[in-house]
C-alpha cells in the first residue's frame, strides 16, 4: 500500500532527465529561501512603531494596532509573492486594511478611556504611523525590484507546457529579470530547452531544484494535470497558472502577471509547518480533555457492550494511515464477524442483522468511535480528516478510483468533511475521495473547526450510520 500511494505519478528516466544543461544559476540557488515577507513584514512592523521614538503615552495601543494591521495585511495576501511588484497596485488594499485595523483598534481604546481627548490622540498618532506604512512598503517595492533587476534575487522557474503562451513566458523571463524568475527549460511538448515528459516532471524539479512552476498551454488532459500537481516532489514549488479565459480576471485580490499574461497562483495547503503544529497539539489537548470528560460515558458504553455481546468490548482493527501506514485502530464492539477474514473483506451495511440495540445505538450516536481517542493521542490519527480505511479496500479503491489514494497525505481522522457531508455507510467511494481531497486542498484550523462543530450537530441528532 505504501507504493502504490508513493507512486501515483509513475516516473520515467530518459536522456533528457540523465543530463540536463540548464539548472537554475547559482545566485537562483542562493536566494532560494528568500520569500516575499521577510523584507515587507519587518518593514511594516518597523514603520508603524515609529513614533513610539517620540510619544509612548500610547504604546499598548500603538503595538495592538501594529499588531492587528500587519493580519490584516496577511489575510489580504499582502504579503504573498508576487510577479508584477508594483506599489501602485496595492495601494487601494493597503489603505483599506490600514483603515479597518485602526477603526478596530480605535473602538476597544474608547471602550476602555473615557477621555475624547486619549482617543483623538491615539487617533492622530495611528495617521501618522499608517503613512509611515505607505511610505515603507513603497520603499520596500522599490528594493525588491532593483534586487530582482540585478539579478541578487531570483528563483529557478520551469514553464510546464509547449504552445505559444508558454514560449512567450519564457521569452519574458528571460528578457524582464524584474520577476524575479530564472527560466531553467520547458517540461511537455518538443521545445527547446526541453527538460523532459510531463510524467517526468517531480524528477526534473529536484535535479533543477525548481522553486516555481509555470503552468501555460500544457497539451494533457486535467485529471492529469492534477495528479501530477498533486505529486509529494511538487510540495515545495510554487504552483502559477496561465488562465484559460486569460482576457477575464477575478475581481476579488489583486490582479498578477507576466508581461501582460495574466498569471494567478495557486494556493496549496502545508501540510507542514507551524499550522500543522497547532493543529497537532489541539489533536493532544483535545483527546487528552475528552478522554477525561467522556470518561463516563464510555464506561456506560463499555458496560452495555459486554452486556449485549459479552466479552470482548473493544474491537481492534488494521487500518491505514498517513502514506499508507498501517495501525490498530479502536472502536467499541457494535457486532461479532465471523472470523477475521470477513472483518477485514466485508463492507458493514446499515441494517446488518448482527447489530443488536445497543450495537445501533452506538452507532447511530458515533459512540462507537469514542476509543479512537487513544488512536489520536497515540499520533495514528487527528481529530479532523479523512476517516481510515481497512487494507483490502484501500487498495481496491485506489484501483477503481485513481484519486482515492490521495486521501493519505494527510493524518486520517476521527471525523472528516466528508462524513458530515452525509457521505457514510453505503454512499459512493469516488464522492467521499472527491470530498476528502478538496478537505485536504483547503485545508485551514478553521475549516477543522467548522468540521467539528457540524460533526457535534450530527452527534446530538444522531446522525450516524
């Protein structure tokens, strides 16, 4: 199972991935963990504190409101990377954020003084700090394309594609060094300099030590387009798109591009990082406190188990995990199979007559799944993603259905989005597949918490299996 999730790309060696001329230049290679938020954020912050210098009346103020800007200015992608670096273009953003930072910050200082005369002070010193802000950032704008101009920053890029957008990408990369781009060859198709196949293409990352993918006119189809996309060796790529209907733009953000190409990024989740740490320890906290709280409750669950079925209250099974390794999972016994062949082969349907009145009940109520807790703590699973599966089935369904195995590069969950989609028991494998890659694609601590609070919703109205 592990191969056959590690291998959904298939790769292939030829001549064009043996030796390949054009690598990225070492100047691409030493600036390769620059990113756009090391200048600007510092800048912002810095900017904003600057009257402190002369007036520390306010300080907790003016650092709250420092503080609220510069997530403002995260939120709204202000510190994203961008192709077309232009002061001018952000602008209209900066102000607008710059005014709903300090209209939060300016209500909770006249909740909390009764003086007009602190607020209108604090007030004023918040006008100066934000022109401070515009007149950083277009400062920093400035820096950042002088550095890219002289080539001192700029990152190894490859065009996946072969039509005329993609060779006029490259013209331009290579012409306009001011977006901050390295052209290092193309990747599909029969152009010059030609890395390699599409299916080639994770190897060809790591030989350029590619940092962003230029997806153009690309001859393929878009499942395949996605596969690949998804593959494990494009996780630390930056991933840009030449629209299809390139003359329209969203209206939402801030228009990008190359030359006049409309280029928008696409945005991956990491399933690394400080995020995924967070996410981990509310998994600790949150199993740990349940464990304690639902205590309980799972004896009572315990008790009618071993009075229905006798013994034997927990029921362990194989299931697999993240890249595809395998572990115990633990549920409360809702039903005997016959042996432990059928346990692992046969599909649990809804009215199963084995399932006596306490069995249904924990299912119908979730109960059942209370033990998974230990699994959480244990690190085999989270509380939110998609729900584990047994051996047989995985590789069954990632047979029948190519995007299934994708499901694995995330911890597998307790509960899931497609579970409180009303996808479970005997409803479609490709939906639930379809359901936990776009989890996983989107993925935010807020959209785990929206899992959650549906998945109690569905709890108190019992709404399981």
């Amino acid at each position: 199972m592990e191969q056959r999730v590690r291998t959904v790309v298939p790769r292939q060696r030829s001549a064009s991935t043996a030796v390949l001329p054009y690598v990225a230049s070492a100047r691409a290679s030493r600036t390769r963990a620059l990113r756009a938020w090391m200048l600007t954020l510092p800048v912002d912050l810095a900017a904003y504190l600057v009257p402190l210098t002369w007036n520390r009346d306010y300080w907790k103020g003016l650092i709250a409101a420092a503080l609220v800007t510069v997530a403002a200015f995260a939120l709204a992608g202000l510190y994203a990377g961008r192709r077309h670096v232009s002061f001018l273009d952000e602008l209209p953003l900066l102000c607008v954020r710059l005014l709903a930072a300090a209209a939060v910050v300016a209500i909770v200082a006249a909740e909390r003084h009764d003086s007009v005369a602190y607020v209108v002070g604090f007030l004023r010193l918040i006008a100066v700090s934000a022109v401070l802000v515009l007149i950083g950032r277009a400062l920093t704008r400035t820096a950042v394309v002088v550095a890219r101009r002289r080539r001192w920053v700029e990152h190894s890029a490859v065009v996946v594609g072969d039509g005329p957008i993609a060779t006029e990408l490259a013209r331009l990369l290579r012409r306009y060094p001011q977006y901050g781009l390295h052209f290092a060859g193309f990747v599909g198709g029969d152009s010059r300099p030609l890395l390699g196949a599409l299916g080639e293409l994770p190897e060809i990352v790591r030989l350029t030590r590619c940092e962003v993918l230029l997806i153009a006119d690309v001859e393929c189809d878009d499942d395949e387009l996605l596969r690949i996309a998804r593959h494990p060796g494009l996780a630390g790529c930056d991933l840009w798109v030449v629209p299809r209907l390139r003359e329209f733009h969203a209206r939402h953000g801030i228009p990008d591009h190359i030359g006049a190409i409309p280029v928008s990024r696409v945005n991956r989740p990491s399933l690394t990082g400080p995020q995924f740490f967070v996410k981990r320890v509310f998994d600790v906290t949150a199993a740990g406190l349940a464990l304690i709280l639902l205590s309980p409750v799972m004896l009572l669950c315990a008790l009618a188990v071993r009075l229905e079925g006798g013994p034997g209250i927990l029921f362990r099974q194989e299931r697999i995990g993240r890249y595809g390794r395998p572990f115990q999972l633990l549920k409360f016994r809702s039903m005997r199979p016959a042996d432990e062949t059928e346990a692992q082969t046969t599909w649990s349907v809804a009215a199963d007559p084995r399932v006596g009145p306490a069995g249904r009940f924990l299912r119908r109520t979730s109960l059942d799944e209370l033990p998974q807790l230990w699994n959480i703590l244990r690190g085999d699973m989270t509380v939110v993603g998609p729900r584990p599966e047994r051996p047989h089935f995985v590789d069954q369904f990632s047979a029948d259905y190519p995007d299934y195995a994708m499901r694995h590069r995330m911890p597998v969950g307790l509960t899931g989005l497609a579970q409180v989609s009303g996808l479970r028991g005997d409803t479609p494998i490709s939906d639930r597949a379809r359901f936990d890659n776009y989890y996983i694609e989107n993925w935010s601590l807020w959209l785990d918490v929206k899992v959650i609070v549906r998945t109690v919703l569905e709890v108190l109205r019992g709404g399981g299996r």
